[in-house]
C-alpha cells in the first residue's frame, strides 16, 4: 500500500510542475505577442528607416530569448514527465515484486 502512495505524490508533484510551468509558457506567449505589437508599432511610426531597424531588431532579439525561454521550459517539462513516468514504473514493478515475495513466503509457511 505503501508504494501506492509514493506513486500518487510523484503525480501530484508532476502535475503541480506542468501546470506551473503552464502559466510560465502562457506569461512569455504574452510577453511575445506584446513585442509583436512593439514592432508592428514601429515599423508604423514616424521614426527614421535606422532608427526603426535598430528598434525592430532589438525587439526581435528579445522575442528570440522569450522563445528560447519557452523551449526551455517545455524541455524541463518533457524531462519531468519522462522521469515520473520511470518513478512511477520503478514502483509498480516493486510493488509486483514484493506481492510475489509475499505469495512466496506464504506458500513456504
């Protein structure tokens, strides 16, 4: 019984941790589509054609980094499910193993 409790707190825990992480990856989509209208903003402005690419450019450096951000995340994210996935298999094999351990020494008794 046991180890069906250490299975259901490492799903809480993963699912704590996506959502989490949910509201991050949602933040920087904002972040992205505020620099989105940054730019659609310049290119409109009354700016000088260097000024407006210097702007674009720094802009568009910064939706980069917020997309790098977010792969990382996502990253994070496929690495925790990958090793909840293995926790919770590591546990149900030892909960397989101890049952036929348990019949084992029944048996024997």
């Amino acid at each position: 019984m046991e180890a069906y409790m250490n299975i259901s707190s490492v799903s809480s825990t993963a699912s704590a941790s996506s959502s989490g992480n949910d509201s991050a990856v949602k933040q920087l989509q904002n972040q992205i589509l505020n620099l989105q209208k940054q730019v659609t903003a310049e290119g409109q402005s009354k700016d000088d054609a260097k000024t407006k690419q210097t702007k674009v450019q720094a802009l568009q450096a910064k939706i980069v980094q917020i997309q790098a951000q977010m792969q990382q995340i996502q990253s994070n994210r496929s690495n925790q499910n990958r090793s909840s996935s293995q926790t919770t298999q590591t546990n149900a094999k030892a909960d397989s193993d101890s049952i036929v351990t348990s019949k084992k020494v029944d048996t024997l008794a």
